[in-house]
C-alpha cells in the first residue's frame, strides 16, 4: 500500500487516481484486481455504460463495491447509488463487501468518511456530513427509489442485474446526467429485458464483458467439476452459474430460472406452528441407482407457500422412508403426506395407513382429476407441476419461498413442457430423475383444485 504522508500532493493523486480505478485499488486498499476485474475496471473509467455478465463466485460484488469507493472519492460532489432485486442483496451483500473494503483503508484516509449502514458521506474540513456527497444503498422494489438524484457525478450500480424489473431501468434513466455512470453486473438468468438488451439490442451502447467462472482464477476447478457432474453441462444452471451464458430466448422450460431464483429471495415469516398455517408433506420414493428419497414440508398460508424442511437419502427401504415421513408428519402437525404411489412408492403409502396417517396417493400418471384439467393437460402429473408453475409465476397472486438449495434448483429448473398431438400440456423430466422438484410439487398440490389456468400464451406453439 502507499504511503500516506504530509508530502503528498493531493490535488495530483486525485486526478491519477480517477483515471485510474486499478492504482486507486491498490494505493486505498493494497489489493490487485484480476484480469478479468482490471479490464471491467479501465472500462467503467472511460465509458458511460458498462454491463458484465458473470458466472457465480468470479468477484464480481468485490469489483462493484470498490467501483464504487472509486468513484465516491475521486469525483467531488458525486452520488453513488446502489441497488439490487431485494434489501437483503443489498444489505447483505452488496453493502457488506463495501464495508470490508473501508476497513482495509487506513485510518487518515477512513476519517473523512461518515460510514453509516447502507450510506457513506464525505466530511468537510471541520468533520461535519456533506449531505450532497454520498453513496447510498437502496431497495429496487419501487421506481421512486431511483428517481431525484442529481449531481455533477452520478454513478449508479445495479447488483444482479438480471432481477432488476424495466421500469426501475426506466426510472434511472431519467436521472441521467451528463456525467453520469452506470454498472450493470449480475448472473444472466433472463433471456429477456433491460439487461439482457445491453448484451444484444442495444450493445452498442454498452461496454460489454463476459467473466465465466472457466476463466476465472478466482474460481477452483474442483467447484466447476463438482457443478459439472451434480448440474450436467446443459443444464440451464450450468450454463447461468458457470459460463455466465443468458438462457435460450426460446425455451420450453417449465417454470423459467429467474422465477426459480426470485422464489429463494422471499421472506415469508410465517411458522409451521402458526394455527392458520396448513402442513403438507410431498414425499417421492426413490426407485433405483442414484435416484433420492426426497421428502419435503411445506406450510401454506392463504395464497403463500413456504418451504420449511427438505430431507433426502439415498438407498434407505421403503420402511425407513415411512417411519421417517411419519415422525416428520407428527412433528409438524401436518394436514396429509402426499406421496409418489407409482411403483415402490405404493409400499410408503401403506405402510402409513396401517399406523394411522393421513395419506393421500399420488399416481402422475393417471388422469387429471376435472374435465377441464382433462382438456389441458395429458395426465395428472402435468396438471400438479401446473399447480406449482403458477406460485412461482409473478404475475400470480400465489406466492413461494424456496431455499437456495441447490438440487432443488437444479431439477426445478431441468423440467420442460411441451404440448402432444392433441394440444395437451405434457411434462418432459430430465435425464436425471427430478426428485426433489417432485417431491415439493407433491407437497405443495391440492389435487382436484378447480383454479387450473391456461398456461401463458409465450408457451403456447
């Protein structure tokens, strides 16, 4: 790290410093950015609009909290504002990766920065708040919280990038100014709206950079192996995650990634003990070689659902998956066990009859349970994992909570719709069997629910 000393002129390291973020990065916080991150780096310097779509773990929060340290010191007056899909994006990570860059500064330096939560403000000469110099977090859930921002220096940086709704884009763009910046970086989950536009429509207006995790030294290739053999290189996962690649534009996946993702980013705080919470369990037996006994728990509060417990096994008989789902059931006080009944699963189910609980056997591929599902969809399978699109659809009025569990995001993700000779629905599963998404689509169903929607005409061929 530099030296800080009273010989230092200032005005001239200013000057150094703003054209160049990588000599600020290592004269402010000692550190050396990747190649990857140096190239981002010159490029927000010099352009106006930058975007950058990564893989997962390549740095890129590290990149846009130092981005904006470098601007807030090196252009007088200015305001950064930051911004991601939720508070806790940003708060919790955005905001804690610009937290533990400012404790690498050294404390002559640290001292002209008010540094509160999610704001940091300049101080003047006597230590008082420059309430015009700032950088602050804000939550991207209303348009309002980005518009009014005026300075001689405008820097905004959008954290993934991708869950950001347009009219929020809309609402910055009618803070631009003159001088102003912006930094789009993110997972490339959608295949569709204001970021992915910068990558095609629109590039020309945009600095654009591709950081994958193959290219990355910041990412270990026992992580990249690990995703390769547990996702599949064709997975939609791998491909976001990975190689940091937007999904196909045309796409016959059943419930789309970005959806998935959002879903792991609601905070219900409702409880299972809660009296006007509903348990229900989904329970898919496993059948052979690296197939998983997955059984999940489930509460449903109106029109909101919320994933409270995910236990899985390999190699387990019929009469450990029964005991299992049985103290998990008396446990949580649940309402019924849906259980998959094709096959080996038909042994779970009676076994639960005979100690007296509240079963309900799920065959997928028996008919829908209505004639109007019967007109839809092929066989009650494709009528059940409907039922589960339509909480994740965001224009529905349900609602779920997911954890960010892995396997589950896999096979929710790996599921594909397409339609038979009639115009039926039908669900194609993966190669690999997807049990966990079975497995939350058995506890989240009611089957025989007259609510069974059209599917949206963007699927419709």
């Amino acid at each position: 790290m530099m030296a800080i000393n009273k010989g230092v002129d200032f005005v001239d390291l200013l000057a150094e410093w703003q054209r160049d973020p990588i000599l600020f990065i290592a004269d402010f916080f000692g550190e050396k950015p990747d190649p990857l991150q140096a190239d981002v780096l010159r490029a927000i310097a010099k352009h106006k609009k930058v975007a950058v779509r990564s893989g997962h773990g390549v740095g890129k929060t590290w990149l846009a909290a130092r981005a904006a340290i470098w601007f807030f010191v090196t252009h007088p007056y200015s305001k950064v504002i930051t911004t991601a899909p939720t508070w806790q994006q940003v708060r919790k990570i955005l905001w804690s990766e610009i937290h533990s860059a400012l404790r690498k500064v050294p404390p002559l330096l640290r001292d002209n920065f008010e540094i509160l939560d999610t704001e940091i403000y300049m101080k003047d000469a006597t230590g008082n708040r420059i309430q015009e110099w700032y950088i602050t977090g804000r939550s991207s859930d209303r348009p309002e919280n980005m518009q009014g921002f005026h300075a001689p220096y405008l820097f905004f940086i959008i954290d993934e990038a991708s869950g950001v709704k347009d009219e929020i884009y809309e609402a910055i763009e009618g803070s631009q100014t003159t001088e102003a910046k912006m930094l789009l970086i993110g997972n490339p989950t959608k295949p569709e709206g204001y970021f992915y536009n910068a990558f095609h429509k629109n590039r020309d207006l945009w600095a654009t950079f591709h950081l994958s995790c193959l290219d990355s030294p910041r990412v270990s290739k026992e992580w990249i192996e690990e995703r390769r053999k547990e996702w599949g290189i064709d997975s939609v996962l791998y491909k976001v995650r990975v190689l940091g690649e937007f999904p196909d534009v045309i796409s016959n996946a059943l419930i789309p990634l970005h959806w998935i993702e959002k879903a792991t980013q609601v905070k219900l705080d409702f409880k299972p003990e809660d009296p006007d919470v509903e348990i229900r369990i989904g329970v898919d037996v496993a059948r052979m070689g690296e197939d998983e006994t997955v059984i999940t728990i489930i509460g449903q509060k109106g029109n909101a659902i919320k994933v409270f417990d995910i236990i899985s096994a390999q190699g387990k008989e019929t009469t450990w998956t029964a005991r299992r789902a049985k103290r998990l059931y008396e446990k949580y006080n649940a309402k019924v066990i849906n259980v998959d009944d094709t096959g080996v699963g038909g042994g779970v189910t009676d076994l639960l009859r005979e100690e007296g609980v509240k079963v309900n056997p799920v065959k997928f591929g028996a008919s829908p349970t209505n004639n109007e599902a019967k007109a839809l969809f092929l066989n009650l399978k494709a009528q059940i994992y409907y039922e589960l699109r339509d909480y994740f659809d965001p224009s529905k009025e349900g609602i779920i909570s997911i954890p960010d569990h892995s396997k589950l995001i896999r096979d929710l993700s790996a599921i594909k719709q397409d339609y038979t000779s009639k115009d039926k629905i039908k669900i194609i599963d993966p190669p690999k069997s997807p049990d966990y998404a079975d497995s939350l689509a058995l506890a989240v169903t009611r089957a025989g629910r007259r609510e069974i929607l059209r599917p949206p005409s963007i699927f419709l061929r």
